[in-house]
C-alpha cells in the first residue's frame, strides 16, 4: 500500500550518495512521496542528507523539510549556507516557513528573507513572524484564494488559476467586501457547479466559523472538530480576513498535545524519544525521579517520627504501600477524569460545588470498598487491632486524593499551566506523603485510645 | 466567533419546548449550527430532546445525530420509532448511518434499513454493516465521486452535479478502469482550471496513496497524517475502488485514541465522563483500585514476612515509600517512551538489544543518581548502615524497572493488547511489589553480613 523503509534499500541509497549517483538517487527518489524520502533522511548521518535533499526538485525539498521532526531539522539545516536553504522556503507555504525560521539563528533567518526571489512570499512571512507560539496567528497561512463579494464565479475560477501553484488545497473561496472584511466562503464544489457568469454575492454562504488571531490554539482545534472544517478563516479584531488555518495542522496540534499531556503524566521534563541519547534521556527523566525521591524521603521522615509506634506494631509497616499506592491511584483516576472535561466545551460548564459533591460521592463508595478489603487483611495476618486504624486511614487517603485530584487540575488550568501535571508524579508523591501522615496519626490517635 | 450556550438562552428553548412553540424553535434552531444544536440536546431531558430534534430540517437532524455522543444518543434514539428515525438515517454519510445502527437493536437495525426511501443509501448501508470494528473498512463512507478513466471533464462535472447532495466534501474525483480498479485522482482544483473538454487520462494523477478494507484504524490516521491526506481511497483486494475515509473520521480516531490511551494510563476501566452518575463513576474506578489494593496487600504479606528484621531496625520501614514509587516512577517513563516509539512507524524500527542496551545505560545513571540522594539520607537520619542497602536496592529497583517498561508495552503490542495499559496501576503496582521484595532482600543479606 505504502512505502516501506529496508535496511536494504537504506544501503543502496547510501552506496549511491557515497559513489555520487545523482541520476540514480533522482530516479530513486522520484518514486517516492515526500515522506517517505523523509524517513530515509532519518537514518542519514547529516552529511549526505545535506547531499540528498540539494538534489531534489525543490518543492519536493520545502515540503520534506516542512514536515521534518523540527530537532533533527535543526541539525540537518546546521549544514545548509542560508543561499541553499532560501529557494526551499520560497517553495513552502508561509506557515511552514515561518515554523522552521523560528528556529533558526537571526541571522539566517533574515539572511534566508532577503534573499527569497518571490517577494510576495518575504512579505507573508514577515507578517507572520511576530505571533508568538501558541496561538491561532502561529499556525496561519496566508496562502489562500479570496474574492470581492461583487465579483463573478469566472473571476473567481481567474484567481484559482493564478493562485493554483501558491495554494495547495484550495477547500474554499473566502468572500470579502471592498474593505477586506470576511463575508463568507463559496466551496470549490459549488464552483464546479456553478454558471460562470454568476454573481458570487448570490451564491455564496455567510454562515462562515472563523478565528481571530489571538485565540488560543487548543481552542482552534476544538472547534475545527466541532464544526468538522477543513480549513478555518483567521480574522483580525476588524474581521478582516488575515489567512486560514488548514486541518492537517490541526492534526498535529491534536497529535502533540497528546504526546506532550502523556509525557506530563509519564514525569518526563521535556521532549524527548526513545532513541535519543542516553544523556538526553536520563537528562528528561531525572527531575522528577529526585522530586519523587525528595519526596518519599520526607515521607521517611515522617514514617521515622512515628518509629515508636513501629516499634511496638511492626505490622503497621505493612501497610505503607496501600497507603501510598491506593492515594497515587485515586489522584491519577480523578484528575484525569477533570483533566478530559476540561477539553469538552459543549454543553453547560458544571460548577466547582457539583464536581465536589459528586467527587465525594465517589470517593466515600471507593474509600469503602478499599478501607474493607484491607480492613479484612488484618485478620489475615492476625492484627484485627488495626483493622479501624487501616481501613479509616484509606477512606481519609481517598477522600483527600479525590479533593486534590478534582481541584489541582482546576487550579492549574486556571493559571494557565498543563493540567495534566496533575496526574504526574508531583502530585501522586504528594498524595503519597499525605497519606502516610494521616495514616500514622490515626493509628497513633486510635491506638492510644484503646 | 462561536456560539456559546448559557443557562438563559437553555431556559428560552426550554420554555419554547414546554409552550410548543414550535415557529419560534424553528426559527432559532436555523440561526445555529448543527454542532451546537448539539449541545443544547446534550443539557435537555431525552423528551425533550425528542421533540426538539423531530422539529429539525432532516439533513440538520442527521448531521448532528451522526456527532452525538454514543451513549447519550443511544439514551435519545430509545423515543425514537424505527419510522421517526429513518428519514434522518435516509440523510447521512453511509460511515455515520452504520455507526449508528450498529448501536441499535438488530430488530431496529433491519426495521430502518426496511425503511429507507434512499435505496441507494440502503444497499450502501448493507455494504459496510459487516466490516469489523477498527479497520478500515468500519470508517469507510461509500459516498465519493468516480469517474471512468475514458470520460472527459465535462462528464465528471456532470457526475459531481448529480451526486452534489450525497457527497458533501469533494475533495477529489477518483478515476477507475473498466472493471472499478483505482488508478488515481484528479483534485477538484484541476478540474475547475480544466478545459471542460480535456480527457481524465491526460491529467489525472496516478500517484494516489489508498488502503485495503482491512487495515487497522491506527494504520489508516498515520497514513493520513504522514501524507497529510484529506480524504483516503479503500480498495479491496483487487484494488477496485469501494469507498473512502475523510480526514474528520481519522481525526475522531486520533482524539479517541488520545483518550484511551490517557484513560489507561490514569486506571479507568472503561469509558467514562467527569459528569456521568456516581455509580458510573465508581464502577470504573473501582477494578483498578481494587487490584492495585490487592498488590499492595501481597507487598504487605512480603514486609511482614521481615518483621524480624524491622524489629531490629525500624528504620528500614522508612524506605518503603521510595522505593515504591521509584520502581513505578521509572516504569512509567520508560514504557511511555516505548510507547511513543511504536506509534512512530517512519524510518528503520529499533531492535530490540539496541532499545534494551540504550534503557540499561540510562537506568545505570539514574538508579546511581537516586540511590546516593537516598544513600545521603540515611546519615542524615544516623542510619549510616542502611547506605548500601538502599543504595544497592534503589539501583537495583531501577534497572528491573526499566527492564520490565520495556519489555511490558512490547510484549503488550506484539498480543494486540493496548501498550499504554504498561504505563497503568497494573504494572506500577507489580513494580512496587517487585521493589519491596528486592529492598528486603538485600537489608536482609546485607545486614547479617556485616
């Protein structure tokens, strides 16, 4: 169906750049899609990736370094004079182009702008150059096709052509009046469809969903989802139209942000994949094993505080890791059941009061249910004087876990960091160290009340 | 720039819904959007929600039956006569129409089916019912436009004309033989700016990336997202042509997956929404609190089996806590990084020596840097005998850790289950146990040595 990389074909390629086979390797990668001589390049030491991608037609080439993992671009564009790099930024479309830009030093990036021979596309990145990440502006382009309201289909079908090499997928025509303001859209269907000679004020639809530039990218996504769009108008506060957004942007948005919250709750510090260096990863994977072990050590403080206790039960050690398991459990369970509510905009948001009480609710038949099993355990191992010490303990665990676990996520939504942070390992030690102190304060409390 | 539902504008249409006034729900349902039409219907009672969704424009109806969440539309269709709801299934995609019948009981299935004015739509419908759920022939949709490779523009205009209401996003005219076989597509920008005369075979591209009825879900979204593909061509295993997906299908797939994934990794046995009932709630959180309860109580059996040794030291219960949660902090990283590498099918896969060899080294320079932070600490509390045996059980719970996270999520994949399922309390809390045993073992072999 598709393309499959082998270590064989791998060879030959390589055996090619080393002979310097131009017309093999332009034959080569003439068969292949764009991404597909991207996952070659993967594996190329940066080298002759140089060598291979300066033989490609250069649409080809802005389009494989358009999608290219932007740390291995990195590398790879270390190698590339800002002379060789401008032609493939004059084949990208100007969202792509900005993306990679900004990764860039200054200096290339202004040298690579003066130097692009199509003007029109110097300018478009230059207005896009100024939208801080993270918000509809970043993910624009500003290739697309639009047209004055008072005009015709055959103008219209004037403009496709001779903006057919600019835009990719044209999906639709934006309608603007004479100030540039967005009035609606016509789609490409209903072109094919329509006489030539009709007025596209007629036959246009005004029930148009746009952005403006400032609005949180998660929010684009969400509601390109909603409406099902493949490609949504960015407006600026005047509505004018400024460019669209298209899905397969979209796409990786919804596809990073996944990465990125499985990552948070995973505890790793950053980006970073699995065939990275082994520094790099123990680098990303480090701070919150010792915030985890800082941690646990202050609950070892805690748990040594309470050595005389353990010294006359030492079956209470035992019950140390239901304490610090069943709290971590029930944080994780809880903020990830908010942390997905958080992303769900349709409907009425629900009140801070409902979600507690009915977190309570919960909580109380969990904390229950567990408190038992392991209240029944103590008669197992013969110490049911601890059975209303382990199985309060674990509704109390429960009950705070499910508290923390439903405003944690809340609070850090609302100061504007990752709510997933909310099921790592920062709030799971946290749970961990707070239960083993109401654990040992209700067997210390109820154990002297006996 | 998007609607948004308040409680005032809920108590309009409730009020509207209670009085009958059905010119004036009418009226306001037009100036909405199906998908926000939606969100009303998610806020009211199913009655209601009944009535105000047989008020709807068919087309409208459908479209916004196809999005509704399949539980609270399986609440919904329960008022809704096998009659009552076929108009609406006349009006949908053939994917959305299945997905949708495939929830029903089979007497409603076939009664709809019966019903259908479309029969086309039907014959469409009895196609795609026998594809098995999470491939792809499950998220195909039979609507598209094909065209016989002989034929001229002209007769492809006059296709799209005739299928103009069935197929609502065009995308591209895919070209077949004689016998129905895919040879390629011609996007509908080329044919806008084509002489209406020209011959498909002179400018259709044959360079189309398809999939076969068969290939997994997860399979199809990469593919799309690879080759940032709108719309992709199902063939069977002739290559002849019987549908195609659409990318807001695939991006439905992505979330879902996200979702899952994320649901897994938290302990949620099933799927479940923030604002579903108490017993919902608890129903999914329960089994893994449960078996995470129960491996904490065969962690308990193992502490008490030393209670010997904590007689003598009491100390060594103070370490419980970090070694658990290191075990199941370094197992959930590393097997969120398996994780993440097995979705990412572009260049050469990693052998399994490498990944292992790679995962050692960094276990090596994490366990070393964990274990003297903790070594550190017993000085700090005066137990300078304990710094080997945490040290020593501290490395040692890494490595293993590390071992089991990437050995579970690829042994998981390799028998088709989910592999996020390794970064859940399952695995965390047989990390723990593990941990325990290791850490116990060692102060004991440790501690009698010396």
């Amino acid at each position: 169906m598709t393309f499959e990389l082998t270590k064989d074909y791998l060879d030959h390629i390589q055996t090619a750049i080393e002979a310097g086979d131009d017309a093999l390797l332009r034959a080569e990668m003439e068969e292949l899609f764009p991404a597909d001589i991207s996952g070659i390049l993967y594996e190329l030491e940066p080298e002759p990736a140089h060598y291979l991608l300066s033989l490609l037609d250069k649409s080809v080439g802005a389009e494989i370094l358009a999608n290219l993992d932007p740390t291995d671009r990195t590398n790879l564009l270390k190698r590339f004079t800002s002379a060789e790099l401008a032609p493939f930024i004059n084949q990208m479309d100007s969202d792509d182009a900005v993306d990679l830009l900004n990764q860039q030093p200054i200096q290339v990036r202004e040298e690579v702008i003066g130097l692009l021979e199509d003007r029109e596309q110097a300018r478009f990145i230059l207005d896009l150059l100024h939208y801080e990440d993270g918000v509809a502006g970043s993910l624009m382009q500003k290739e697309l096709i639009k047209i004055n309201v008072n005009l015709t289909v055959n103008a219209c079908i004037e403009e496709i052509r001779q903006q057919a090499e600019a835009v990719e997928n044209v999906y639709a025509v934006y309608v603007v009046d004479d100030v540039g303001k967005l009035l609606g859209l016509v789609s490409l269907k209903k072109i094919v469809l329509a006489r030539k000679t009709a007025k596209i004020a007629d036959i246009y639809d005004d029930d148009v969903v746009f952005v403006e530039t400032y609005r949180p990218v998660a929010e684009v996504a969400e509601v390109m989802q909603r409406y099902d769009l493949d490609a949504i108008p960015v407006v600026n506060v005047q509505q004018r139209l400024l460019g669209r957004i298209t899905i397969d942007d979209v796409v990786d948005v919804i596809t990073n942000q996944a990465e990125e919250d499985i990552q948070v709750i995973s505890g790793l510090s950053g980006e970073v994949e699995e065939d990275d260096s082994v520094w790099q990863r123990s680098k990303v994977q480090l701070p919150w094993l010792v915030a985890g072990a800082v941690g646990s050590l202050m609950a070892a403080t805690v748990i040594n505080g309470f050595q005389n206790e353990l010294g006359k039960i030492a079956a209470l050690a035992a019950f140390i890791p239901i304490i610090g398991s069943t709290g971590g459990n029930v944080g994780i369970q809880t903020s990830s059941l908010i942390l997905q509510s958080l992303t769900d905009t349709s409907g009425l948001s629900t009140t801070l009061g409902r979600r507690l009480l009915r977190t309570l609710l919960v909580a109380i038949i969990n904390g229950l249910v567990v408190g038992i099993i392991a209240g029944i355990y103590t008669f197992i191992i013969g110490e049911p004087r601890l059975f209303f010490v382990v199985a309060t303990s674990l509704l109390a665990v429960v009950l705070l876990a499910s508290f923390m676990g439903t405003i944690t996520p809340l609070l850090l939504n609302r100061i504007g960091i990752n709510p997933a942070v909310a099921s790592g390992p920062f709030i799971t030690t946290a749970n961990d160290l707070i239960g083993i102190g109401v654990y040992f304060l209700i067997a210390q409390w109820l154990l002297t009340e006996v």
